[in-house]
C-alpha cells in the first residue's frame, strides 16, 4: 500500500526521483500532488510505502534530486514528516 508521498516543483523532478527509487528497488507510483499539498500551484509525487520513507528520502539526497516534502498518509489526513 502506498501510504507515503514525496513531493516535487516539476514533472522532470518527480520523474527522475521515481526512476531513482525503481532503480534501487522501492516500488512507487508518479502523479499530480493533492491540491491541499500543492504549495505553490501544481506540483508532482511520487507515492510509495511509508516503510520505505527514510531509503527513499535519503537516496534522492545522495544522487541530488531536489524534492519538497515527505508526507504520510493517515486515514485519509497527510502529515508532514520529519525524517
């Protein structure tokens, strides 16, 4: 279940980042971000399983693609993590 989004300014961004995470063995999905988390506008995600938030995040730092924030998904309520 993908229960955890990773957000992105761009399609290009986002698209990267999931072939990044493919690549490395963490199964995702790409789509538009949900307009409540879209911070300036429209944006992209990449959703994959929470347990995999922390590999997933620091994998996208160590190869320099740019994201903007982690989000968990709670009964139907996003939060911010922290990680």
């Amino acid at each position: 279940m993908y229960d955890c989004l990773i957000t992105f300014r761009s399609i290009t961004r986002a698209q990267r980042g999931q072939e990044l995470l493919e690549r490395i063995g963490i199964s995702c999905g790409l789509h538009r971000t949900p307009s409540l988390l879209a911070q300036q506008g429209c944006g992209y995600a990449v959703s994959l399983p929470s347990a995999q938030a922390r590999t997933a995040r620091e994998a996208l730092r160590q190869n320099e693609i740019q994201f903007q924030r982690v989000y968990l998904r709670e009964s139907g309520v996003y939060r911010e993590l922290s990680l």
